[in-house]
DNA sequence: GAGTGGTCTAGACCACCTT
DNA sequence: AGGTGGTCTAGACCACTCC
C-alpha cells in the first residue's frame, strides 16, 4: 500500500470521482444503485480510505450520489438538476464581457419608511431609508434599472457616494459584510417610470431579481433590478 | 494532541468552519484579509492539520474564501451572490407544497427536424423527431406550458407513454442517463399558442426556462417552459 | 530556508444498519 | 457480529511563494 504517489497531474481521490462520474452518467449505475464501499474503492485504486472518503464525499456535495450510514452509498436521484446561479454585480458582469458599463443616478434621495418597508428594515414607520434608483447601460445600452432601499444604520454616507464609479452592491458590500441574502425571479412588466428609464414600452416584459441582504441580523437593503427581456437573460449548465 | 474526541454532536471540523464564518460575517475579517492558516488553526483548536484542512476546503468551495498555495488563506470577495438554483420536476414541486398536479396532453407527434434543430441534435435536417406539448395545472390552474423534442434514438417509445401518470422529465431521467444540461431563463411573451393552453393574454409577460439536456454526448431532448409571470416565481437564498 | 497549502497514509474509534 | 459510513490523528512528501 506504500506507493510512491506521485501526486501528478491528477489527484488520486480525482480519479476515483472521475470512475464514479463515468460509471454514472454512462449508465452502469443507475439512481439508487448501491455504489462499491469505500473500502471496495480502496482496494481497486490502492489508495487508503480516507482518500476514498473524500472523493465520495464531494460527490454526495455534488449531488450525485446519497450516502447512508450503516449501509451504502447510491447512486442518487437525479430529478433536480440543480446547478449555481449566480447573482453578480452588474460592473463585473459587463466587464467580464469586455463591454463598457456606464451607471446614470437618477434619483438619490431620504425617504420615509412605509408601514411595509419599516416592517421589512424591522425599523418603525416613518423612519428614515435611503433610496437610489440607477440605469445600468451595457456598450450605451439600458440593460438594468436598480431601484434601491438602503438602511441609513448600516451605510450612513450612501447619499454621498459616486455611484458613476462604484455601484452601490460593491460599496455595500464593503460597509455590511454579507450574511444573507434572499431573492426571487419573476416574470413582470416594467412600472411605467422604468419603462420610460430602460428605454422600453410599457408592455415589454421584465425579468425583475428582488433582493434582500442581511448583515449581522440586520436588513441592509433592498433592491429590484429590471432588465428587458429583449436585452437579458440569466444562464447556467449542469455537469453530472 | 491525543484527545479523547467525543465525536459528539458537533464534529471539530465543522467548529473551525463555524468560528471562520462568524468572524467573516461578523465582519471581524473582511474581503482580502489574511486568515489564520492551518498550522494556527489546528494549534488553536488541538485538532491535527488534515481536520482544519478539510474546514477550510469546504469554506474554500462554499466560495467564502480562496486558498493560495505557498502564501495563504484569504477571505473572498463576495462579489458574487451565488446560490443553487434548482429547476426541478414541475410534478415533484407541485405535491412538495401538497397540492395537486395535473398533466393535459395537447400534442403527442413524430415530426422532422428543422435545420436547426436537427444542428442540436447532431442529426441531419428532416431526421424524425418526437414533439409533446403538455400543459401542468397546479390545483386547477395552469402554470406551465411544457414544449418539448425528443431524440428518438434515445427514447424510442416515448409516442406510446401515459404522461397522465409520468411527467417526461422524469421518464427521460430515466431511459437516458443525465450527463449535462444547460439551460436559460428569460422573459417574453407566449407564443399565440401558449397563451391559449395557459389561458392568459397574448401580452401577459412569461417567464420561459429552456432547457437542453445531454446523455453520452447525444442530445436527449430540448424544452421550452412557459410559466404565466403572474403565477410563477423562482426562489433562492444565499448563507454566509 | 521557512512558511504555506495540496495530497496521502495506515491506522483508530464511533454510530448506525442489517443479520 | 460484521459491514457501512463519519470522523480524526500524527505523521509524511510535494509544490509553491516569499524573503
């Protein structure tokens, strides 16, 4: 058991996943096959459990197989097709295409809470929030318009930040650290100021991403992020 | 360093993680800082170096922070909201939150592949292809209009199947081992068609899923998942 | 050369499930 | 009792980076 491991190119726990992967997708197993044990696995690859270990256990993070204590390891179920979606800053999106972003402020303003929005800041009524609301352009075009709630507790000079060469999640994020954040996805059609802002009619259909985030417990802000259908659209991939 | 470790409710890695994650969202360390490296972290908790290793792997690829060999562990730039989205079987998500789940059959036929279509399937134009165009209702009300091809080398009888009983999600899961999807997520308007099926107007925005999915290299089969805006929503969530 | 992370081992104890 | 996975150790060698 004593090889010289080479630790080459290609990990050894890499090439017991990579048998696993292979055997799966290609069919040999099928969901809720019982996959070898671990020390099965070992004995094969001539590695010692612990490596074997490790290589199921990114494989069950993976999604693709279910370990059960006691009894084994399976081939998992594959009825979600789950994969990481990513919600970025819209700068580093834009830039990471090799096109030119430009923020236009159009509004940067004290409001005061609603009964909603207080609820939703866990703060009372009428309390002060601050609200932005600014058009993201990709190459001169409207892409996003970012309709912002901010608490004053957790960034108390927002109202004085260029927002021409920072974006407010950056600086957000750097103020509040990030504990949470919650959002949803949904099909809408634009209000009839953001219509007017993106450029678009008022019966053009919006992909709009609420979000909320959290920082130490407290809520930091809010945000709706509308983007014509004609001109966005989130993608993603599965790899088994 | 031999301690008697109780293995008790909390395994020790996960209490290295735990103090790294407070402490970063707690904002004791923020984005770009050093972080105590493994040989401190294992001094700190008497725990061998393989135990913290494997904490701050996982934090490594929960994306919290990012490891650099020879020089350190950093706190990452969370920049990037990223959770799991998970697009999963519209019969599974319906009787997960208890409700009933209807399949209506509007079209069940061999047709042939366009030009195009025939390029993702890696057929020639005109090679015969399966089309179903199935509306899901959710406690009466329909909520998707599922459109789908299907390659028939890979599913050949798909034409004979009772999707009263079984969604094709879940039967192509089946015959076909999934080895890679990639899919989209925008918003348009439905198709004429659709919004007869789905019973809203011509200009009620949808937010459509496509889907393409791949077994061995070929291509199994590829969808168009028109949900009414009004009734559909995605859903995540992001932990630090 | 000293410090870092990346990997691997050959044992170990435990909890759990099946028999 | 015997097999399974879940965790942990105290070493080890390597590749890499910084000084």
């Amino acid at each position: 058991m004593s090889r010289k491991v080479p630790a080459g190119p290609e990990p050894q726990y890499l090439k017991v996943k990579n048998f696993l992967r292979e055997g799966i997708s290609s069919g040999r197993w099928v969901a809720g096959d019982l996959l070898p044990s671990e020390a099965e696995l070992g004995g094969q690859f001539e590695l010692s459990r612990m490596t074997v270990n490790r290589a199921l256990r990114e494989l069950t993070q993976e999604g693709l197989v279910e370990r059960v204590q006691g009894v084994g390891t399976f081939v998992a179920q594959l009825h979600r097709i789950s994969s990481t979606l990513t919600v970025r800053d819209v700068h580093d999106e834009i830039a990471e295409r090799g096109h030119q972003h430009e923020a236009r402020v159009q509004l940067l303003e004290k409001t005061k809470a609603t009964a909603e929005q207080a609820a939703e800041f866990g703060l009372r009524a009428g309390a002060v929030l601050f609200h932005s609301v600014i058009v993201h352009l990709e190459n001169g075009v409207a892409i996003q318009c970012e309709d912002r709630l901010v608490n004053p507790a957790c960034a108390p000079d927002y109202l004085a930040l260029d927002f021409a060469s920072t974006t407010p999640t950056n600086y957000l994020l750097q103020v509040a650290p990030l504990s949470e954040a919650r959002y949803t996805i949904e099909s809408t059609l634009p209000s009839d100021a953001e219509a007017k802002l993106l450029g678009i009619a008022r019966r053009d259909p919006c992909l709009v991403v609420k979000r909320t985030t959290y920082s130490h417990g407290q809520t930091v802000t809010t945000v709706r992020l509308t983007h014509p259908g004609s001109r966005y659209l989130l993608q993603g991939s599965f790899q088994a």
